[in-house]
C-alpha cells in the first residue's frame, strides 16, 4: 500500500514557531517555554556521553495521525524533506536500537504519555539545524502504535525574556536626561505630566491609515481619565503626530482624527467632560525621532496629551 503524505511547511520570523502540518492529524498536545532548555542529542547514547542543554524559546507539539498503517521513516521521512528545503540541515538521525533503545528514549525531553507514546522497540529521531533561521534546531520522533502514527516536535528558538519596568526613580531620572521624550510610563503618567507639561500616549492602536482607534483596552487612557477625574480644573489638549511619509495636508488631517478618536474614546468610556479638552494634528512637523528609518517613524506616530492648565 502506497501511502501519500502532504506537508505544509510555513516558516515566520524570528522567534514564532514552526508550523509543520499534516492533512487528518490531530494536535494532542502543545508546551512552550520562552527561556528553558531541552536536550537534543546528537549521536547514539552512550555511558560516558552526557548530552547539553540547548538554551532558548521552546516549543514541543505531539501530533497522532489516525492511521495504523505508517513506518517510522513514513512519519519522518516528508518533514525531513520540508525542513531540507527550507534550508534546514541534517544534524544526526537514528532508528530504536541503533539510536540505544531505552537509554537514548530517556535521554529525550518529551511530553509524556498519553499523549506522546514511544514504542521502545520502533521509533525514528532526527535532529536539523539552520544557520540564520528561526526555530534554529528541530529535533522530531516518530512512533507508531496499533492505531495512530505519533510525531513529536521539538523546536529552539532564540530565548526571549521579560522587559523589567523601571521604578518611579528610574523614569525621573531618564525623563531629566532626555526632556524631549516624555513618555509615559505605568503609575507615572501623572509625574510625567506635571514635570514636563506633555506626554506620550504609549501603545494606541489604529489601522493603516486610518483614524479609527482599536477597542483595546488601554490602560494608559484609564490612567488619564483617572487623573482628569481626581483634578476637575485641568484641561488637555490632545495632539495627533505622524511620520513623514505623504504630504503634510494629509498628515495633519490624519493626526487630527486620531486625537479627536482619543478624545471621543475619553469622553465616551472615561466620562471626561468635552470642554476639558480639545484635539489638535501637528501632522510631521514635530517629530521626536528620525524619519529616515523604520523605529523613528514608529516613534513618531503617536498622540500626546499637552497640559493647559491645572489649579
């Protein structure tokens, strides 16, 4: 019997996992870590050898295809072929004794059973590795049973780790060593207002383009309006900006809308009275970073609240 085996293989960027996709198969089992470590061997076990943790983002997938019928090199054999394909370059292969049975299985860092079942005596490893790609290794077993093929994956990506946020100290002090980028940090918004008269309005999401504001929420809104709310005789003005990307009627137009949606959004689920502020478009003429790049424009597409008065 001849068996047909099709394989989607799609690779995103850096640090987003790998899609190996099978027709009929069914995900049983998913675990990730952002920093950990597993072991992937790379040769056949042996006493004196005691294999290395592989550092970074981990992603393990157990996949059962509901078919008695599959050998171990018919699992594995279609994704080692992707994956050589996709660049991916053969590390170290092995099958059940030739590997060392027992001993290389349990050397392994599987998800367990029930879902990942590995018959001791028929299971295949393989091991690849890209030079600049993300995942950069992938270990697969493959194992059947009775009545399903079993495949584990193994995917290492670059580790990521977690930004610590700077205590209310640390945002003075950056704040004093660069005035013109006030931005706004959690708990600090208010601090930052009244220091610097302005501030940025972090992580605003619109469309391309477009004026419309996302339904978030944005906790950086709930902060403003809890302050406004706290001090009844301040008022702002809202200031859209944008990159330099268009001409500067369009730009100011857009950065318009953007600061009057701000307002709307205060107004509508903060209960801000409307005359305690206004909206205004500086479009690109008043950026904080350069245009020529992709980060600076980022940068420069932002709304900020500017102080007018408070008593």
């Amino acid at each position: 019997m001849r068996l047909a085996l099709i394989i989607s293989l799609v690779i995103a960027t850096p640090a987003s996992a790998l899609e190996l996709a099978l027709p009929n198969t069914a995900t049983v089992a998913i675990e990730t870590s952002d920093a950990a470590s597993v072991r992937l061997p790379e040769a056949p076990w042996s006493p004196s050898i005691v294999v290395p943790g592989t550092e970074g983002a981990i992603r393990k997938t157990v996949l059962k295809l509901p078919d008695a019928q599959w050998t171990t090199l018919q699992l594995i054999g279609p994704l080692r072929d992707k994956l050589e394909e996709a660049g991916y370059v053969q590390v170290f292969a092995c099958a059940d004794a030739e590997c060392g049975g027992f001993d290389f299985r349990f050397q392994l860092d599987l998800i367990g059973e029930p879902d990942m079942y590995v018959d001791l005596g028929n299971y295949r490893y393989l091991l690849m590795r890209h030079p600049s790609k993300e995942p950069h290794s992938v270990a697969l077993v493959a194992s059947p049973t009775t009545s399903a093929g079993n495949v584990h994956i193994t995917e290492v990506s670059s580790a990521r780790f977690p930004e610590v946020e700077p205590n209310a100290e640390d945002v003075v002090a950056e704040m004093d060593e660069d005035a013109d980028h006030a931005t706004q940090r959690p708990g600090n918004l208010a601090a930052s207002l009244l220091k610097r008269g302005h501030v940025v309005l972090d992580a605003l999401e619109f469309g391309s383009g477009s004026a419309d504001l996302g339904n978030g929420p944005y906790p950086v809104l709930a902060e403003l309006a809890a302050w406004l709310l706290d001090n009844p005789s301040a008022r702002i003005v809202l200031v859209g900006h944008t990159d330099s990307m268009g001409s500067l009627e369009t730009n100011t137009t857009l950065s318009r809308k953007r600061a009057e949606a701000v307002a709307d959004r205060l107004i509508e689920a903060f209960g801000i009275n409307p005359s305690r502020l206004d909206a205004a478009g500086a479009g690109y003429l008043s950026p904080i970073e350069s245009n020529l790049t992709e980060a600076g424009r980022t940068a420069n597409r932002r709304v900020e609240a500017v102080l007018i008065s408070v008593e």
